[in-house]
C-alpha cells in the first residue's frame, strides 16, 4: 500500500510543476472520486446534501474540499486539514528580457526562502499559467515545457578558488539567472518577431509553440522557473522519494487522499456528526497574506457558508451558531517537518531527533510559530495511538530560529483548536529534497483516522473552557 501510494504521489508532483497545476491536479482527483464542483460566485442553497461531498478553487492556485456528514449540524462544527500548494522558487519578472555577453536569459525573482545555491547548474524549465486571447475572450492556459531549456552554471573553480573554503555565497540579483540561449543560435534559427518589449520574442515563441498559438495572441503570464529533472522513488529499499516541492506538495496530497479515502467510506461518512474539510492555500512561503492565502477569507468564507446553510435562523442567531461551530472544530495545519540530518545533527535539539520513515512529527514551539499545545496534541496522539501509527516530536534548538505555518494564522484568526503536524524530511526548500515512502502512508492515514475519529475522541476530554 505503501508503495503504491508513493508512486501516485511521484506522478502528482511531476504532474504539478507549480501551484495552478498542482490545483488543477487535486481538483481532478476530487472530481473522479464524486466530489461536485461549486463556485463562489454562485448560491449554494438549493445544492448542498449531508453524506455528500464538494470542492471549489480560488485563483486556480488554492482549493477546498469537504464531505458533510450523514449527522451533521450546523453547530457541531468542523474537522479541518489544512496545506499549501505553493513552494519556493524562481519566478520570471514582468519585464524578464535580458541579454549579456551573447546570451539570451530570463530575469527572475526569488519566490519565499530557497536554498538557492541547490539551483545551479541543474537541468530548468517554465511552468505556469498564461492568459491567451481566443475567440474574442481572454482564456486561462497552462503551460508545463517537458524539456531541459535553460540552466544556471556554476563559476569554474579556477575563477573562484576559494569557494571550497570560504562557501558558495551567489548574489541572487547578479548570478541567479537562468540562460535559455546564445544569441548565435537564436539569430539562425530565426525567432518570429514580436510588438512585445517585455520578454524576449524566443521565451514567447516557446510559449506560443507549446500552447499552438500565434505570439500575439499572449496577453500575459504567470511563469516559473522549475527543475526538468523528475520526481523518483529511490533508496536501496524504495524508502526515499527524491524531488522537487515535496515542501508542501506531499502535506497537500496526503490530505486529499485521506478526505477522499473518507468521502469513500460511505458508512463512516454517514455517521459522522461533523463536517470534514480539506484546505490547500498559495502563499504560504511567503506569509499568506493574499487572495488565496491562509490570511485571505478564503477559509473562513466557505465554512460560514456551509454553517448557514444548514440553520434557518435570523441573522443574528445564524452568528452565533457559527461562533458555537468554530470553538467545536479543530485543525490539522500539515506542512512537512525536519528530519534530523546525520550528517549535521548538532544543528538538532538533542532530545527532538526525528528520524525519517518513523512517522508524523508533532511541531511544538513556545513562541508561537506552532498550534500545537497540550490538549491539542493529546487529541491528535489518541487518534495515533488507536490506529497504531507511530508519530514524533519536535521542537528547534533555543539557538535556533524557527519557521512558521499556515497553522497559526488560521488558529487565531478563526479561534481553531489545532496542532501542526508534518512528514519529516531533508533538505527543505532546495530544488530537491527527501523524504520517506512510509512517513506519506502514516500521515495519509493518521488524517483518515482524524476524520473518522475526531468526535469520539474529544468526547473524552472534558470541557476546559
């Protein structure tokens, strides 16, 4: 199962080379397992049915999707697990044309904390969305180019002696820009010309090609650099997946399958008393605060939506229920964790060593850069211990500093009891990182567990507050 598992999510990320993709990759899973699309432009009174299951999308970059149960009520509230689709990276600038010293590049800007010197002399391509005008309209596409065109070469040794020694520190401005072609090659072959002074007629006559369209009908683009090289399962046991974005690509896929496993369940889903929510938002890695981001009302909009649609109060009463529905619900905020690195283990807190392959790492900082708190936890690690998945805990060195996640803006500005939980892996946010085939299992199925059992086991706990 495991395994399996593994290779489908291997599939998803080289299917996903960036945030649109990986939305639309996630809504074509929701939508073949009977999830029904719907709109935030559009009324749902008259669609929405306990034991059935929805999603809808924001910006093609961020989604939702929740199963109501068979016993749902408006006041019993929500079982949430939250993730982001989006992962740092190069992104193409609004005026992108360059050309120095007889070669053709692409102006980028860094997108969130990357690893960037990972990203020399590696294999690149674009992915992304463009806007193309058809049949009068103005058209959303994606694009993905399945085919090494562009890198970013190292400085030689012999130019750069001391970079042994003294650390390989480029200037992300000056040295992190990807060279698609010499001007030599590009004048013989003999790019279409172009009215637009942006980019360079050879990255639009890429794009017009892979799209089968004319330059001019380009009217503009979302485009970001990617690694060519493919996501794989390796190891001598296939207890590895090496590739790109797994920050947060594999908290995104785990989550999806384990509502959609649920959704499956039909006699689980008909007992449940809650209803269950799956969230990818954009942004993350660089605060969330935006339109489809965890600060946005993305969330909190679609779940007061379905909160009212189920009570035929007044609008004051209608308030209150959902106050009541959001103390009662609780939070999985999934973004991958790390695992200790036996090569650099004194950067780990001692007692904190999460070992890859040995299940979910609960994330605990006193500071306020995790949910997770005692009560929370407890709950979670119930559920864990019930279904028999090991989990781990972590928390950084006090000389250390500490990322953050969607979990804490979430929990403060929805009033969310919640924990933040993730896979354990290396290498976070370079252009390739690793992680393990049953950690992927363990938490696809701790959030199955989480769905199923959430209510059960909060019974348990008497009322704090």
């Amino acid at each position: 199962m495991s395994e399996e598992l593994a290779q489908n999510f291997v599939d998803f990320v080289n299917k996903s080379p960036t945030q649109y993709h990986a939305t639309t990759e996630l809504a074509k899973m929701f939508r073949s397992n009977g999830f029904t699309q719907l709109h935030e432009k559009e009324a749902w009174s008259e669609s929405l049915e306990k034991g059935k299951s929805y999603f809808i999308t924001r910006n093609s970059s961020a989604i939702i999707a929740f199963s109501l149960g068979g016993n749902y009520k408006s006041e019993n509230g929500f079982t949430i697990v939250g993730a982001h689709t989006d992962s740092p990276g190069l992104r193409v600038k609004p005026i992108s044309k360059k050309q120095t010293q007889g070669s053709i590049q692409i102006a980028v800007s860094t997108y969130g904390g990357g690893l960037w010197y990972t990203w020399f002399d590696r294999d690149l391509t674009i992915a992304g969305r463009v806007l193309v005008k058809k049949d009068n309209k103005v058209k959303q596409e994606l694009i993905h180019i399945k085919k090494p065109i562009m890198n970013i070469p190292n400085l030689a040794i012999h130019l750069n002696r001391g970079v042994n020694s003294k650390g390989f520190t480029p200037n992300t401005e000056n040295h992190l820009i990807p060279i698609l072609s010499t001007e030599i090659s590009e004048a013989l072959n003999k790019t279409p010309k172009t009215t637009n002074k942006d980019h360079h007629p050879l990255l639009l006559s890429i794009v017009a090609k892979e799209l089968k369209i004319d330059i001019e009908q380009i009217v503009d683009f979302e485009l970001s650099i990617v690694p060519y090289e493919a996501a794989v399962i390796g190891g001598q046991f296939s207890e590895f997946i090496y590739s790109p974005r797994l920050d947060n690509l594999m908290s995104s896929y785990a989550g999806a399958m384990g509502i959609i496993e649920g959704a499956l369940n039909t006699d689980g889903l008909e007992k449940d008393t809650m209803a269950r929510v799956f969230v990818a938002f954009d942004n993350e890695e660089i605060g969330s605060s935006t339109l489809c981001g965890a600060r946005s009302n993305f969330l909190k909009s679609i779940i007061k939506r379905i909160t009212y649609n189920f009570i035929n109060e007044e609008k004051t009463k209608k308030s209150e229920v959902f106050n009541i529905a959001l103390r009662n619900s609780f939070l999985m905020s999934a973004d991958n964790a790390h695992a200790v690195h036996p090569n650099y283990s004194s950067y780990h807190e001692s007692r904190h060593q999460c070992k890859m392959n040995a299940g979910p790492v609960f994330k605990t900082n006193l500071n306020g850069k995790y949910t997770t708190q005692v009560v929370s936890g407890f709950i979670i690690k119930e559920i864990a211990r019930f279904s028999k998945i090991p989990v781990q805990d972590f928390v950084v060195r006090n000389d250390s500093g500490c990322g953050s996640t969607i979990g804490p803006a979430l929990s403060t500005q929805l009033g969310l009891n919640a924990i933040d939980i993730g896979v354990p892996q290396w290498g976070m946010h370079s252009i390739r990182e690793t992680a393990g085939t049953l950690d992927l299992f363990y938490i696809m199925k701790l959030f199955v567990y989480f769905y199923n059992q959430y209510s059960q086991v909060s019974a348990t706990i008497e009322e704090l507050d």
